[in-house]
C-alpha cells in the first residue's frame, strides 16, 4: 500500500514539473473526464482552469475553483479552490484552499488552507487547518490540528497533534499520543509508587506542555503475583526552571491471571523539582476509581474511601491517594 502511495506521488510530481509551467492557461466552466486525455478538454486538460470538474476515473486540470468530483483520483497541477472529493487519491500541485476529501491519499504540495480528509494518508508542505487521516499525516508546518489514527509526522506545529499511537515533531507544544517524539520536547524514564502497592517504571515523552504515559510494574500489596499495565495523559504547569505542577490522567489495569483483573483510573496533581539537569523528583495526591470483580482482590484496595460499593465478588471504590517517583529527564 505504501509502494502504490508514493509511486502514485511520484508520477504525478513528474508531470507537474512538465506541464504547470507550460503557458498561462485557459479557462473552462465545465470539464467532464473518463480517464485522461478522454475528456471535454482532451490532451490539453493540463492547460485549463475549471469551475466544475466531473472525472468519472481519474482527471487532469492545472487549476479548480470551485468543485472537482474523481471517481478515482483528481490531479490538479496549480492550485484548488472549493471542494475536491476522490474515491482514492486528490492531488494539488501548489496551494489550496478549502474541502479535500480522499478514500485513500491526499497531496497537497504547497499550503493547505482548510482541511484535508483522507481514509489513509494525507501530505502537505503546509497546513492551516485540519489534516485528518486515518493512518499518517505529514507536513512540515501545522497551524491547527493534526489527527492521525496512528503516526503524525510533522516540523514546526503551532496547535495540537493526536494520534493514535505516535506524534513527531520539530516543535510541539500539545501533542497528544501514547509516544511522542519531539525535538524541542521532553521524554523521561520514572520508577514510581502509589497507595495501592504499585511499583512500576514509565515513559513519559512530550512537547512543552502535553505528554503522553506507558509503563508496567508489578504490585506490592497484592495477596499474589500481580502484574501493571498503565498508560495515560499529562499536562505541565511551568512554575519556574526548577519547579513545575504535573497534571495527569492514567488508566492502570492489574493482572493476577488471565481470568483476573482489577481497573484503576487516576488523576494526580504531582508538584516536581529538579535536582540536576536530567534528575526530577516528584509526588502529590491522586483522586481515583478502582474496580474489581474478583473478592480476592480485596487487599489492593485502601481502607479509606469517599464512595465504596460491594455486590457480591465486585467491589467499587472510589478514595484519595498519592504517587511519588523519581524521573531521570533526557
């Protein structure tokens, strides 16, 4: 799939470099295209400008201004303006402005003003406004949001990045995603403890003010082997170049057997200092809800609580704790 993606970018960057620069162009109200040079404007569709485009497969044109419809693919060599909608791939060889929605891919090799929607992948050199894909997104400069099913890709980003699984970045400040990797960011590796018996080792990697949560351990406080997964959301509040407030949302889940789980969902305001350059110490108090389904489990659960409920082998409970760690910063 990615071979097919980049060949097709490929193949229409060539003809760009043919034929954008080839005249001024000319103007025609309506295009109606089988599959290129098939059409109302035949072999010479590079040098038109249209308002509406209707490419029952795949269509060419150097400039749309209003509407371009591809039942395969729209290949614009200039700018767009409008809506472009195909059912895999819209390509736009410089600017455009307005609504692009692909089944499979879209390229916009200029600046992107509006939105781009695409079921798997979406590129620009420059976006302002919504890149939306179902698998990657890349561009070198963002201005708004980027929102990827899996990775986005990105240099200078002036909004928000989520993703499923990964952001990268130059500079981000709000990335959203399980890793983020970003140049002017911040990943850390932390040992930490909290009320139940947790004892785990986490990565935490970010911009300069989201980040994202992984880590594993093992539980302490359990009457038998017990095993954590975790992950979540961070946000930081800069109180200075030593100190700063930590703001975070973990989901924990503990295992004991495949048939034996307990869920755990936390807010921790965490204050954290910094003893050297790459050393941060940290701990606060935590708000959490904790559920098992198994009695057994009764033990990880604290004595105090602002809400309990038991129904048989379930219990539910919902108390103030705390976490503290140490967290090496590179």
């Amino acid at each position: 799939m990615k071979r097919i993606l980049f060949t097709l970018c490929a193949c229409t960057l060539i003809i760009s470099n043919l034929f954008a620069q080839s005249d001024e162009g000319r103007f025609s109200p309506i295009q109606l295209t089988l599959l290129y040079p098939l059409g109302t404007n035949g072999a010479a569709a590079y040098r038109y400008g249209n308002g509406l485009s209707i490419n029952l497969l795949a269509g060419l044109s150097r400039n749309e201004s209003a509407l371009a419809l591809g039942g395969l693919a729209n290949i614009v060599l200039n700018d767009t303006k409008g809506v472009q909608i195909a059912g895999l791939y819209n390509h736009t060889g410089r600017d455009a402005r307005g609504f692009v929605l692909s089944g499979l891919a879209a390229f916009t090799g200029g600046h992107h003003h509006g939105v781009q929607l695409s079921g798997l992948a979406n590129l620009a050199h420059k976006v302002s406004g919504l890149q939306f894909a179902g698998l990657i997104n890349v561009a070198h400069k963002v201005s708004g949001l980027q929102f990827a099913g899996l990775i986005n890709v990105a240099g200078k980003v002036r909004g928000v990045q989520f993703a499923g699984l990964i952001n990268i970045a130059e500079e981000s400040d709000y990335p959203i995603g399980v890793i983020n990797i970003i140049r002017n960011g911040e990943q850390g590796i932390a040992v930490g403890y909290n009320e139940t018996g947790g004892l785990s080792i986490t990565y935490r990697s970010g911009g300069g003010v989201t980040y994202g949560i992984i880590g594993g351990g093992y539980s302490l406080k359990a009457g038998r082997t017990t095993y954590l997964v975790e992950g979540g959301l961070g946000a930081h509040i800069h109180l200075s170049n030593m100190f700063r407030l930590n703001n975070e949302l973990k989901f924990e889940t503990l295992y004991a057997g495949l048939d034996n789980a307990t869920f755990k969902a936390a807010y921790s305001l965490l204050p954290a200092c910094k003893l050297a350059r790459h050393i941060e110490i940290f701990a606060g108090p935590s708000l959490n809800y904790m559920f098992s389904n198994d009695a057994d489990n009764a033990g990880m659960f604290p004595s105090h609580s602002l809400w309990k409920k038991h129904e048989g082998a379930s219990l539910r409970q919902v108390f103030v704790g705390y976490q503290l760690g140490l967290q090496y910063l590179f």
